[in-house]
C-alpha cells in the first residue's frame, strides 16, 4: 500500500461509512438512533449534504469544520 496516495472509498460506502459514524457519535442516546433509523427521508439529505462537502476543497472544508467547532462549544 502506497501511504502518501490518499485511500477513498466508492462514493455510496463513504456515504454509509460516514452515516454509521454519526451515528455512534449518538450511542449514549439508542432512543435517538432508533428515531433517526426510523426516518426514510433523513438517510438520503444526509447523503446529498455529504456529496456537497465532499467536493469542497480541503482547506474550505476544514475552515467549515473550524467554523461548527467554534458554534458548538
């Protein structure tokens, strides 16, 4: 494996790879997860919001990341 090539999965398991990772960010509330399970329309925003960051640059995801970081604390 090559370490300084950047390893990215197929576009639909990014997507699911980074769903699934929210999700356990929500572990201590399994009502919540079950709730945001429950909901067909939610998975399919999550994934169209995903793609949009995703073609962000590095530097203006990373600005956005700061920016969110800055509201939450």
């Amino acid at each position: 494996m090559n370490y300084f090539q950047p390893y990215s999965l197929p576009a639909d398991q990014a997507v699911l790879a980074a769903w699934d990772s929210q999700l356990a960010e929500l572990a201590d509330c399994p009502a919540f997860v079950n709730a945001l399970a429950k909901q067909r329309e939610l998975f399919p925003r999550f994934a169209a919001h995903h793609a949009r960051l995703r073609v962000l640059q590095r530097g203006t995801r990373r600005a956005l990341q700061r920016k969110l970081g800055e509201r939450m604390s």
